[in-house]
C-alpha cells in the first residue's frame, strides 16, 4: 500500500510529487490538482492537453486516394493506413469484428481506451466520427463528443481517446 503523499493530475489522472507544478506524465498544470487518492477509476471532465505541435506530412505520398492513416503525435509515419468504409477504434479481442484498428501495442488499455471505443465511417467527402459510449470519452480537436451521436471528421485532426492522444488524415477521393 502506498503511503506518500502526492497530486493526481486533474487531466490524466497519474499520481504526481507532492510538490510538482507540472505533470510528469501529460505536462498539464497541477495547480487545481487534488491530493490523495483518486475518487474512482472513470476519468470525468478530460481536458485536451497538446504537449507538442506534431509535425507537418504530405498525405498525397502516405495515403492512397480514399484511405485513412492514423499517427502517433510525434511520428510523420502512420502506424495503419486503411481503405475501409467503416473502422472501429479500440483493443483488439478474441472476438474483436474485422475493420477494428488495434491500439493496444500503443498503450491503450493503460490510457483507458475501450475494446470498442470509437468509430469512423466513410462518407462521401469525407469521413465521420462517432463514440461507441465509451468509459472515458473522445474528444476531436479538443470538442468533447456525445456518445452515440455522428460528426464530421475533419482532415488533420487531433483524436483524443480517454488519454490516447492520436492524429487522422485522409486523402479524399474528390481532390
């Protein structure tokens, strides 16, 4: 059992120093940060913290007309690129349906991503979003979706999965 003191981060929730001014873990201000044990495992009220500007890519040359890609925040190459009409976000299971885009090696399951988190739906100009009510949330450029309900996903945009941050661009097929 623990027993030192210390602050939870109000973003990402990780057990900080006592004394830290800045999370050691997501780099959000500790200055509204509770000390002592966090309340439950559900983390409420996400707030989008972008540590770095990513850097620029050229989708032309990385994703085939019609395709999707999916990037780490610090990484001009994807980590998948798909042509599918329709992809669920989330950690890959035994009984896990075609299309899912597996986040686990990422650290999903410690980020609290669910098994069936988000999903994304070509339409066509583009692509849509929707939350599956998912445990902790998704977030797209820093707006906070209701679950089960359908947006625009715009190119370039910044996924925000509980605390998997992750970045999505298309190459439409109408260019």
């Amino acid at each position: 059992m623990e027993t030192s003191e210390g602050k939870f981060c109000p973003v990402c929730k990780f057990k900080n120093d006592a004394e830290a001014e800045i999370c050691q873990y997501c780099g959000a201000s500790m200055a509204s940060a509770p000390t002592g044990s966090p309340p439950t495992t559900e983390m409420v009220g996400l707030e989008t913290v972008q540590l770095s500007k990513p850097p620029a890519f050229k989708t032309d040359a990385l994703i085939p007309k019609g395709g999707i890609a999916f990037f780490m925040l610090d990484s001009i190459k994807p980590f998948v690129v798909l042509t599918l009409d329709e992809i669920i976000l989330g950690r890959l299971t035994e009984d896990s349906l075609e299309g899912c885009v597996d986040l686990t090696p990422h650290g999903a399951f410690s980020a609290g991503v669910s098994r069936r988190h988000a999903m994304i739906r070509r339409k066509k100009d583009g692509f849509e979003i929707t939350d599956l009510d998912s445990t902790n949330g998704t977030s797209v450029d820093d707006f906070r979706l209701i679950p089960s309900r359908t947006y625009d996903l715009p190119n370039g945009a910044t996924l925000r999965l509980a605390r998997m941050t992750i970045k999505v661009a298309f190459n439409p097929v109408n260019k």
